[in-house]
C-alpha cells in the first residue's frame, strides 16, 4: 500500500513561502545579492536542487500505486529566482 501524504512536505514549503511574504520587499536586497553570487559563481546552492516528492491519489484503488502521481515541491527561493530570470530572457 502506498504511503499516506502527512501533508509535512507541504506544511514545509509554505511555511518558507509565508516567511518570505512576511518580510516583504526588506529580502529584495537578500535575494538580489544571492541572485548576483549565483550567476556570478555559475553555482546553484545544493538546497535549491532538492525536493519533496510527495504522491498525490488521482482516483481510483487507494492501494493501487498507478493512482498515484508524484509532485515534487522545490525551493520557493529558487522559484522565484528563476521567474526574475525568465523575466529578463
């Protein structure tokens, strides 16, 4: 039987979200400086390529593994970073 989703995965990645949201525009020069010594570096911080795959049930037999889909929930840093740069492509 697959695993059940806890939900820490996603708890975890909004919380990040709603720490960003709260500081508001006082990380724009933070993020910016990190943004600068990325490409800067042509290096990506080893926590923006990891992610949480958490199964999903599509429908169908819960103890079916094929009603499942993965979602992988990534970096909400690196999220953003990457819609500045798609913004300037």
């Amino acid at each position: 039987m697959p695993p059940k989703s806890s939900g820490k995965a996603a708890k975890k990645a909004g919380k990040a979200q709603k720490n960003i949201s709260k500081t508001g525009e006082a990380m724009i020069p933070y993020l910016a400086r990190l943004l600068d010594v990325t490409i800067n570096n042509g290096t990506i911080p080893r926590d923006w390529k990891k992610a949480f795959v958490v199964p999903i049930h599509k429908g169908g037999d819960r103890s079916v593994v094929r009603n499942y889909r993965p979602v992988s929930l990534t970096s909400v840093v690196c999220k953003q970073m990457e819609h500045v740069i798609a913004g300037y492509i």
